[in-house]
C-alpha cells in the first residue's frame, strides 16, 4: 500500500480494499471507519466546479428549506440570540445562511469556487455548518481540524452528510455514484472525530452529526 492511500482523516496505513467497480476502487480505514476514494480517482477543479454548476439549490425553494430544517432546527435550539456563524460549503445558491439570519444570526461565508473568502478561517464562531460538504473533502483531517479550531466556547460543529450505515448496500448506494463524492463516514467515523477532539457528538437520523467541543 503506497503512501497516497494513506487515509485522507487519520493519516493511517491500515487501510483495506473495501468496494471496487469500473469506475473506481474505494478504500477503508482500520482505524478511524472512513471509507474513501484515493486520489487518483478525484475529479480535478475545472471538472468538480462543472459539476456543482449543474446544482440547483434556490433559497425560495420550500422543499429545499425543508431539506436543510433537519440540520437548521437542532442547530438553532442551541444558539443564544444573534450568534455569529459560518456557512462553510455554501455552493453556488446560500440557504441555510438566510434560514440563520431570518432567526437572527448573522451568518458568513465559505465555498472554494463560490466564496472563497478565506479571511473567515482568522475568526471565531457560536456555530459552524458543513451542509453535504464532507464528502467532498480531499483533505478532510486539515479541514475538519481547521473548522473545530474557530469554534468559540460552547460552540457547535454541524455537519449534514449521508451516514455510511450497516444497512447501506453500498454497490448499489446512489450517494456513491456522484464523482464528486470522494469520502464517506460511519457512526464510527464521526465518533472518532468526537474523541480526537474531546467533544460530545449527536447524531441525528442518517446524515446530520452536531459536535460540542468540551462537553
């Protein structure tokens, strides 16, 4: 196993083949339970941008807002009033930062082809979202850490991904199939996160987590 394969989220060697189809050979980590593609298999920019261009995610969409309340409603019940946030990921059509600020959170943002903003990485934050951001992530140990760093005391990490569960059968798994979906994580995965970083982790349903560092 060559050094490239180390996991993107550990940086462990003990990593194994876990699926493979024409298309690409994905990867599993002993250590951490992240399953992902190694680099070879990524996408580069112009053809990734390409296809988050194709997204159409519209703040005035009522199903999409429904979407996002599964991650809006248990963030908010935590906020003190005008909390400051960061909308990290936010893609080409921010809504999940107008649900914050209709509530009364001001809310910035972060995407590397639609706000690439990078002055917000020197500030502190009550709550950080990640919404379908972290399976897009080619070097998600550097960028999760990052994120965890910015929180103020009492802060809240909030991430909405699809859960790699038991009962996923991944060779005919959907959320696979987008080239740009290049890591995936467990329950397992998302609790390591919790013990590298002394936070408590919640998990909700099958694709949002919420993590309190010092709880």
């Amino acid at each position: 196993m060559s050094q490239i394969d180390a996991c993107p989220l550990c940086d462990s060697n003990k990593v194994r083949p876990y699926y493979s189809n024409e298309n690409a050979s994905y990867l599993c980590c002993s250590d951490c339970d992240l399953v992902f593609l190694p680099k070879r298999f990524h996408l580069n920019n112009i053809d990734e941008k390409s296809r988050y261009d194709l997204h159409q995610n519209n703040a005035n969409d009522v199903g999409y807002r429904q979407f996002l309340s599964a991650i809006f409603n248990p963030v908010e019940k935590y906020l003190d009033s005008n909390s400051k946030g960061l909308d990290f990921g936010c893609g080409p059509g921010p809504t999940l930062s107008l649900m914050f600020e209709e509530a009364g959170h001001s809310v910035d943002l972060f995407d590397k082809y639609y706000q690439n903003n990078s002055s917000v990485f020197s500030n502190q934050y009550d709550f950080i979202s990640a919404t379908e951001v972290l399976e897009h992530l080619s070097h998600p140990q550097m960028e999760l850490d990052r994120l965890i760093s910015m929180l103020n005391p009492h802060g809240v990490l909030a991430v909405m991904t699809q859960i790699l569960t038991k009962k996923v059968d991944f060779a005919t798994w959907y959320y696979k199939n987008d080239p740009t979906h290049i890591a995936f994580f467990s329950e397992k995965t998302l609790q390591f996160l919790a013990n590298k970083w002394q936070a408590r982790v919640e998990i909700i349903g099958d694709n949002v987590a919420l993590f309190f560092p010092g709880k």
